[in-house]
C-alpha cells in the first residue's frame, strides 16, 4: 500500500476511506464489497428518517471489521424507495428506477476497476424488489461474477426476537430503536417513544398475500395511524449493540459461506475449462 | 346484458369473451379483476415452456368460475421474467421493464372503464420482485383502489405437498407437471420425465439468502444440468386436478377476504368522509 | 426429437407446445416463426374485444399447419394499441413503446437460440405504425437474418370482399365477425349484429390524408357511434371458415416467396463470401 | 402586428421570421400550422444528402403561400429515420425515439402558445411509421384538436408521373432530382446522374409485404449498389417546378378540406355542448 | 471528387450540400465538423424568434469559409432548451433529453461515416448544460477522438463590446441584432427596437450564484417584461458584420489551436503505441 | 417540537437527525433546504475518493450552523458525474441520467411535505451540467418556488487563493486536501503528497474553450499521469480550517441574499395578486 503509515485494522474497509492508489493496492485482496442500501423515512416518533440507513451500514461495516481487509464497504445509499410513507413528514422517496439505476452505475464502476463480488445489504423491505430487480439485471448484462442481496433487517429481527418482547419487533419498533441508540444516539427519540397505533384496515389480506408471496399495495397511513407498527418502549443501547452484534456475526457466517462456496464454483469452472 | 342468449355461466367470467356493450353491462357486477401473469421457459424435459402461463390461466379460471360474474379474467401474460434460462432452448424473456409497463398499460385501461380491483396471479417465480415493483408504482401513480399480487405458484405447491413426495416439489416438477397433465395434457412429456440433475453449486449460499430475504442471482444452467429442480415422475393428471382445486379453493377465499376487507375499509373511509 | 410418442402433426407447430429439449430438437427444421400480434378492444356490438387477437392467431395455425414443421407459430401478443378505442368499454391499450420492447424481448430471446427469420403477423391497424418501427429497429440493432411483417387483416379482406357485400367490409363488419364465427363461436353476438353508425365527421380528411400516405389522429368515438365501421349482418360461420382458409393460403404462399428469396440472397452473399 | 412595416406578404408566413410580439398578433389569424419533417440522407449519385428537407420545405412554403397568413410553416426537421442507408456515407440517422420526441416538443410548444391544428408534411418514407406513432401519441396525450400527417413525396410523385417516364419515379431519381434542380440547383449533380443499380434481391418479398400493409425490414446496400431506385437522367428543373407547382396546389386543396371539415366537427361538437 | 464541375470554394463546405459519392471523396481531408446549434426562442420585440440558429450558423459557416475543404459544417439544430422562455408566444422548447438524442444520434451517424472530430458552436445559453453533458456522454460512450463545444454567443459579445455601448449587450440586445441586421435583415425589426424592461427581480441572488458557478432556475418573465435584456437601438448591418467577421476569425484561430493540439495528442498516442 | 429534551443547537440542522414528527414541527421555520452533491473519485495520491462529498457536506454543515434552525440539511449525495476518472482506480461515476432522477426524487419528496426552497451546493465540477439540467427541469415540471446551485468548490478555491501558493490549486491540490485534513484527518494521505504530473496535452484547447463557455470532453488520464493538477504539500488542517470557515461564511452572506430577495419577489408578487 502507498500510504504504510495509515492503518486501516482494525476498523473496516471502507472504500470512501481510501486514496485511488491505495484502492489500486488493495483489489487484489478485496474478495467482496459490500452495498448497504438504506432508506430516509419516517420511523413514527420513536426515531429519526435515518434508521434504514444507519442499521445497513452499521451492519456492514461491524461484519466487515470481522472479515479483516478482504471485504470492503461501499458507501451508504442514504434514500430507498419509500412512496408508501409519503404522507408522513420528513420521507424521501426514489422511484425504482432511480434506485436500480444508481445499483447499476455502482457496480459497474467497481466492477471497472476489477472488482467482482458484491453484495447488496439492504435495511428497508420498501427497496427488496426494485433491489432484486437490479441484482438480476446486473447479473445479466455485465456478467460480473457474484452479485447478491441481502435483507438486513431479517438478521437484525432474528437477534431482537431473543431480546424483546414479540410486539417489539416492527416498523419504528423496539428492534430498530434499540440499534439507533447503540450507534447513532441523538437519532433515536426516547421521550418520545410511544406505542404503534395501527389502523387494523386490511390485516388478513395483507398477512394472506405475504403468506403466498404477493403484496398488498398500501400507503403506510392506511396501515398505522403513528407510523411505527413495533413498540419501541423496551430498546435500550446495550440491547442493541447485542442486536447488531449477533448480526454482524451471523452476516460474517453468511459471507464466509458465499466466498468459499464461490471459490469452489470457480475452481470448478476452471477446471472445465482447462478440461477441455 | 345486449346479448341475453349468450349464457356466460357456470364458465369463469373472461374479458377476452365480451364485446365492449357486455362490459359496459357487467361493469357495476365485477368486483375484482385477476390478472394471470405466466412465462415462456424452459421446465426441463418434463413439461412445455408454456406451463407457468397454463397454470396461472388455469387457477385465475377456476378460482373465479368458483366466485361467479363478480370475479374477470383478463387474458394472460403469455412470458414473464426469464432471462436466468435463457441459455435453455425456447425460453423467452421480458426485460423487467417490459413487464411493469404491459401491467401499468393493462390495469390503466381497465381502471379507465371503472374497474377498481386487481389481483395479479402470478405463475413464475422469476417475476416476483417486477411484478411488486408495478404493483406498488401503479399504486402510487394512480391511486387505483385496489391492487394486489399473490403467487400462484405458492398456492399450487401448498396442495402438492399434500399428495407428492418431497422431491417432487421443484421447477419442472410433478407439482408443475401434473397440473399440465391435468389442463393441456398435450404439453406434458410423460415419456421424458426425468429426476431433476442439479449441478450442487452455491446451493448454501443461495437457501442462506432467501431465508434473510435476499437473492443470488444466477443462471439457471448454474443451478441445474436439465433444467428441472423438481422430479416429475410421481405426476398424473388426477393428482393435478386435485392440486387445481385445492389451489383454486383456496385462491377463492383469499378472494373474499381481500373483497370483504376492502368493502368495511372504503366503508370507513366513506364514513370519515361523511363524519367530517 | 426427445419425445417420440407426442405427434405434432398434422396441427401447426406451436412454440408453446414444446419442451425445451424438443425446441432443441427442432431447431434445424425452423426455417420462419409466426409472430401473431392482436388487440384487446372494442368491435361494436357484433364481436368479442379478443376478435384480433383470434384473427392474427387463427391465419398464423392455418398457413402454419399447411407449411409442417418449417415454420413455427409463437405465442399471440393478446392486446396492441388501442388507444383510440378506449371511450368504448373493454378496451386495453398498449402504449406503442410497450409494444415495441415486447418485440425486442421476444425476438430477441428467439434468436439467441438461433431461430433466423421473423414474420410478424398483425391483427389490428393501430399497430401498424409501431410494428414498422419494431421490425426496423430489431433489423439494425440486431442484424437478424430477416424480419418482416405483413397486416393480416388486408389478407382476411382481400377474401371477404369476394364473399361478402362491400358495406360488410369494415371494423367489427361481417369479415371479422364470420371469421371469429368459425374460429371461436361464442365470441361472436349474433342476436347484437346492427348496422354500423358512422358520425359522417372528417370523412373526406381522413380519406385524402390516407390516400396520400398520411394519418389523421382520432379517437374512434369520433368516427363511429356505435363502435364498427363494418355490417356484420350478413355473417356466417361457413362464410368465416371460407375466408381464413383463403387468406391462410395466400399466407402460405408469401411466406413460400419470402423463403425461397431469402435462401437465394444468403446464397448469394455466401457466394460472395466465398469469391473474395 | 407590432411591425408594420414588415410586410409578410405574398411570400409564405414562417414562424422562423416572425419576432414574438409578431407571432403574438397573428396567433387569431393562424388556422394551422405545417412541420415539414425531411431527412438528411444519401440518394445515390444524383442529389444531396438534403433532398428530402428540400422537398417538403419547398412544398410546405408553397402550399402555404398559396394560403395566405392563415397558414404558417414551422422550421424544417432536417434530419429522419434513416438507420437502412448509413451504410452510404453522408446519411445522418435519427432513432425513431428521437424524432417522436422531437414532434412532442414542437408541438407541445406550439400549442402552449394556442395553435390548435397541425399537419406534419413529411418528406421521406423512412419517417412514416415514426411520424404516424408521434401523430397518434400527442393526440392521445395532449388532446391537441387535430394532428395529422401527409406523405409529401407521395403528392410529388404523383405529380411526377404524368410528367416523367416510369423509371424516373424512386428513390433519388428524377421526380425528386428535377425538385432539387428548381429549388436549390446547386445541391442537383446532373453531371453525376447515372442509371439505378438494384440489386434484384427478395424484390418479389418487398413488394408482396407492401401489397398486404407490412414491410421488409432491409438495408439500402441490400436493394441497390448505387443508392438510387429512380433513374434521374430526364429530370430538368423546369419540370421540377411543374412537379412542385402540382404538389402543392394539391396539397393546399387538401388543406382546405382539413380546414372546411375541422371547422364542421368543432361547430356541431359545439353544438351538442349548447345543446345539452 | 465525382462531380468536378460542382466548386465547392470559396464558400463554406456544408454536408447538406453534397451528395454521398461527394461525401465520401471529400472524407479523407475533413478534420472538423462543426454542428451549430440555435435556438427557436423569443427575443423580445426587436429581432425574430430564429435569431440564435442564424447567429450559430452564420459564424460556422464564415468560420469554415476562412478554413477551406478541411472544416465541414452540419446542418444547423433550429430550436434549443428554451422552457424558461415558453411564456413568451413563438417560442419552442426541446427537452433536455431531446437535444442529447439528436447530438448522440448526428455525432453517431457522422463518425460512422469516419469523421472523427467534432465541434459543436452553441448559439443559446440555455442549451450550454444539455449540450455539455451530450458532449461528454458521446465521448464516454463513443470514444470517438474529439468531441468538444464553444459557446458562439460568447464570441459575438466579445467582439460587440469593442463596437456597441456596453448596454447594448445582452439578450435581444444591438449585439444579436446587428448580426441579425447583417445575415438575414428581414428577421431584425428595427421599427419595433425598444429599451429592454427588466424586472428587478432576484438580480443580486442571480449574479451571485453564476459568480460561484451556479444558477438560479427563473422563467424569463421573472427577468424581464419585454423579452429582452439588451438594447437593440443602436445595432446596425456595418457593425453585425463587423461582430460576424471578428467573432469568426477568432473561431476560425480556435479551430487551428484545436486541430493542431488533437494532431500533436495523436502522434504523441502512436508514437506510444509504436515504443511499446 | 414532539421531543423537547434533544437539543439541535447550536449544531447544524439535519434533515437525517429528525424524526417525522420533528420535522413536522420544524416545516414553518425551515426557509431553505441545502442539498450537498458530491463525488466517489480518485484525486490522486493526495487525499480519498469521497473528497468532495466531504467538503460539499462541511461547507453546509458549517454555513446551515450559521444561519440556524432556518436552514437545513438533506444527506449528502455520495457519487456525482465522474466517467471522466473511471480510469483511476476507485472512482465510481453515476451517469448524468441517474444525477438528475435522484435530484428530481429528493426535491420532489420534500417539495411535497411543504419545503419550498432549494439550493444544491455541489462539491465537483463534472456536476455541474447534469445538477444545472436538473435544477431547470425540476423549476419547469414543478414550478417549485426556488431552486438554485452553487458550485461549492468555487467558495473553497476563493479562500484558497488568499492562503496558498497558485500552484496548490487544482485538482487533488493543496485546498481539497488542506480541508480534508482539517474535517476528515484519516482521509488526507500526507506521507503520499506529491506534485502534480500534467501531460502538458490539448492545454490551450481546453484553456481557450473554456475561456467561451465550451468544454473539451478528455478522460482525465489525457489530463494528468497521478490524477491530481494541484499541489498538496504546502497543505496544512489549520489551512483547511480557515478556508472552510471563510468559504461557510461567504455561502451564509449568498443564502442571506437568496432568502431576502426570495421574500421581496413573493411579496411582490402576493402584492400584483391582491391588486387585480
């Protein structure tokens, strides 16, 4: 590396930390780079607009710690796609095209430069699709290696669920407030912290088409009158620097998985072709 | 109705079937509309590519052969999302965006004759995250009153599991095989079914991913060396009447708790209305 | 071909009939592939919204099953532009750049696997412009071997005019509603048949302009009260069957002259080839 | 109008001339507007690059003189849709996306400001399908009370054909050569003028398809070795006068019926307004 | 050259008046195109609607004039991003995407033909952003060898303000009259010149901002009441020539600096090439 | 304000801090939304690829500080326009397209909770053509009352001049990196400052262009061997401190200008409403 004086362990790799020699230096060893994407939008009273964004990265950047200099950290995408929340103060919304157009000019730069795994960590349910939609198309015209996706959110819950209460667990909820506090502090609202207020409008649809795959398109002011379906009441900063904890262990699991598993695809790929 | 000979029961009620002055008859009757959205691809040697198209057709008519003249079918989306098989002779594929905007034409035009619900029936799984992002865009661009999606596919595998083995739930399988044989019997290839030969690469990566709502995105020729994932040869025609029912059944309920609920909240929202 | 025991002939040869290891076998054999390309809207009172999407479907199986396994028919595009129909019920319109992208992807994925020569078979008028645009776009941007398209409506003219009074002649007239009698019988209205109510508005523009290689834009409603140009009265299904089979034979024989000078100019440009 | 000493006539009213106080005080005057559309494309040896702008301009202006200040000409789109003849140096081709987005803003502006009634004069019949989609998508979208469009070339050459020998009628011949010679000679090459070379491939194809309202999608290099179909060698520019004299009292004849009969349909809808 | 009777000097060498043949004899000695760009867009009461296109063209032509056969010129885009002008009646408005299209599409469609360097000479300020962004998008997408833009308004004011009072300068102003006045007097209205009537509007926001290179977006009505900036009163035809003959010398010394250094930068390149 | 216990000054307001309701209460106070745009690229050896989003995001921090709860701050955009250094390792670059949709979707999501004027400072030059289109298009498709940019590099490179020699200004120079150092030490890589290595390439051309509002389109490797075309040595933090400090205080004197002369044009225009 260039810069020898400048110590880059233990924290995480990130790429906005780096010079352009620096990078030029360490692409031999980044074996993925990792895309938290967020979300700028109401969380009810409980916390700020930033939540989505400020747990995808907070995820990526301990799990990243964890992997040492082979994984990196893209910088956060700080919107999401949020039209649902529109109607609550504060929400900023992309359209889908915007995002996966922006998922598109990322990883095709880096991927310029040499590198060729990604995986999208994704803190807000609002961008799956559009996400999953980008991660295909991205796959299918550039043929890059390995891009993947993640819902961090599901591994943050996974850890609330052994932690708080069951009505904890939810938009606004104690799952996310509790992580807030552990990271970003003046971003959650503890005196504020109220119970969610939902409408009970369309409860079982919704529930049914999930079950089976689908979604019922709603305003989110059609579902909770407040804006949180959780309780953020429970979170503390200790319970949610165990949340984060455990999910940056398991999302380190899952990396470790998908570098060794696809080293071995390669290696066999490479095998075919020196094969034939 | 203008044409008072022509009986449309005990049939499912199809657009495709009326003139323009019958749909201007039956317009205040129909309640929802299903949208049956399929594919053009490959299922292995079991099946004929249309087969996510046939089975989305088939429950959409049956499920509203159950609900009478309050339930249409507008005509099926004969090719979804498929570019994953595409190296598999015969596949077509839609890019994403072809397929938001067919649905953002289709449910704009019917939404402009007074049609007010729509239910996508989707057949292939390879469509899910394009068919959520129209679903939500057409939502918000539009503010019709109701539209949803559900996965066919989830509802026909729920009854096969029921009345196959375990391996034969898959991609090309006897859960997909026999409601062919049981609907276009002349699209199944009994004498070439075949065990599915997956190639066993990334295969933990990619179970890993779904269960935190993520994806891999890969060919299909990555997954399998024949193009199926499911086994096929426990299919018979009996068995995909069967799961045709069941499905269709239980598509009918959803049916009616997604209109019973839509009913009580338009009802309170007229009532806030009238209340102010 | 993998599947011994499934005999495609003598019907024509439907893409969505095979396997893919099937479409694999055949691939050598397919010299043309059928695109039909309909419409979803109104045709007055006398005849279903589908009316030609069955049309352009109809002359596609019948010239095809008169060429064997030579030429292929593809799965019917069941909607087009319409929206100059879209004050009448019923109608779905595409936008004509939806139209467009559906091409690209369907031919686009066809020769990817190596399928050579495309003749678009249109339905319906009002897409004529975006057809023309499609084929010429696909032809430069894809340098496939050939792609054409002929409006199968003035072949299905072409024949009723021999049968049928001239003031049949016409949108949703006697030609178009004697061949959905014969074809799809339950879709035609024959107790609605009336007579057609032109406005007698802009007659002589749009004729002049026409003449001249011009359009002139208008909505239907504009043009007719009652939705149809044409007289269905005097329809029959005999008169119906009589027409498709003309109009299939002078398909049949196109698309004889399309081979046999498309085959000479690949020679030619092979012998040039060759000669350098 | 703000400068009286400008005398506008008896030369045609050009939108180009007029400063906007000018077109401010002519706007109650102007009953409609003409877009001549030309191409910038190679027509073998005979004439530059510019013909078809040269035509339809020529003919734009002369029509409207004929009509007095109550027909304007906006500038000349010097530029079509002509991907087949890039193989030809010289040609400049627009994406049919292209020229409809620029029709959409002409006239989007134009109306803006109140005029009301369009006609789009075009000049090359590579531009047909792109003008007919734009004419149809800006009714649709705008509900501009009329657009519509005219093959200007097919007014030449009908006028060329009692004036010419058959061979002279075509691409690049004399029809549209003795124009070049009476409107801008030096843009005519009669010592170039040669005889058109055609290839004689898929003739029979081309013009079946055409007979039946479709098209052969072919590059110009596959019709003729010398860009020219038409053979230019007798056109003089008297006779070009004579052609474009013909043509454009034909083409203010037509615009008379456009006027007469859009005045009709907006008094009777008018009518019906009172009426109710 | 295959016309040797058609002398092309000493007047500028422009594509439009060329047939193909031409074209392509003349290709090896072409090292510039130059592509004016204009407006159709108000210019108060003084000078016609067209006055950006003549200035644009009129300098690429006088500048190529004094550059021989080397330096051809395209045929001139007659309109320009003007929406901030639309309230104004005459003017027209190009999207900003639509501007982007043509260039990509002539820059395209040149270099196909093997032109290789291109200079676009701007005759509006309002299209300096679209036109900045085409030009870096065809060389990052193209890669074709030289693509660059001036600002030709720039050239003209530099040399107005040696020969007019410095109110004079500005929009509608004696700047572009006199030119006006010079090249094409009929669109100059000296009748009608009047004393521009600013606004007062923002004038200290709107310095400020383009002082620190950014801008304040205003429709033109919030700057001024009569369309016009500058004050016509004193321009003359004497001194639009002047402005012409000084603005076009000094495009004409740019262009060599800019043919000189591309030739030094492409040696400099093989030279690398050719000691590797 | 719903959370009385956290305390916002004398910190800058930011948008990301606030939950909804927060925001809620804060919407009649907020007079101007600053949108800080800057870059993902390699600027030499010197400092880090995120160098303009860092100072685009201090200059607002520290000039919104200044002014108080009245002004706010959205997140900083990550990435901007950078194709021009993809081939310096580590840049990510967006296409101008995806700049502009992420504008329009911010602004429009703001605009719709009541924000009502916008200024986008922008930290690196290749924005500024796409950030001038979008501030255009968002003013004329939305009429939203104020949108403006500053180039915000602009502010830094005038104090600059006062504090460092000539030849620390540029690119990756002595004032990008005497900030960095100052805001963000670990991003400033001292041990690696090195001069700048020009090619000397297309110097005049670029210098005579710009001098006319034009621009040369160059990769940046065509511009500078090590990416930079400033001098970092002579930086210091207390350098950066200072400049960043003056170019904040001269950016609140432009908001205070813009704000004030924003008032006076709608009390103007509130005045000509309530006199008609």
């Amino acid at each position: 590396m260039t810069d020898t004086t400048h110590s880059l362990t233990p924290g995480p790799l990130l790429l906005a930390d780096l010079s352009s020699p620096e990078t030029q230096d360490l692409l031999p060893q980044i074996e993925l780079v990792l895309l938290p994407v967020g979300a700028h939008e109401q969380h009810g009273p409980n916390i700020a607009v930033s939540t989505d964004t400020i747990t995808a990265d907070a995820l990526c950047r301990a799990a990243a710690a964890l992997a040492g200099a082979t994984v990196a950290v893209a910088p956060a995408v700080p919107w999401g796609v949020s039209w649902h929340h529109l109607r609550f103060a504060g929400t900023i919304s992309l359209r889908q095209s915007t995002l996966i157009a922006l998922l598109e000019d990322i990883v095709g730069s880096l991927s310029a430069h040499g590198m060729r795994r990604f995986l999208v960590v994704n803190g807000h349910g609002g961008n799956n699709a559009a996400i999953t939609t980008a991660v295909e198309q991205i796959k299918h015209d550039t043929g890059v290696p390995l891009i993947a996706s993640v819902f961090g959110y599901a591994l943050i819950a996974e850890q609330a669920k052994k932690l708080l209460p069951a009505e904890a667990i939810g938009h606004g909820g104690g799952d996310e407030a509790a992580v807030v506090m552990a990271v970003e502090p003046h971003r959650a609202k503890p005196s504020a912290f109220a119970a969610p207020r939902p409408t009970g409008v369309q409860v079982e649809t919704a529930a049914l088409l999930r079950t089976y795959g689908g979604t019922l398109a709603r305003r989110y002011d059609e579902v909770t009158h407040n804006g949180a379906t959780g309780d953020a009441t429970s979170a503390t900063p200790e319970i949610g620097q165990q949340i984060l904890d455990g999910a940056a262990g398991r999302l380190a699991e899952i990396i470790e998985v998908i570098l060794r598993e696809a080293d071995a695809a390669e290696a066999q790929a490479g095998g075919n072709e020196s094969g034939r």
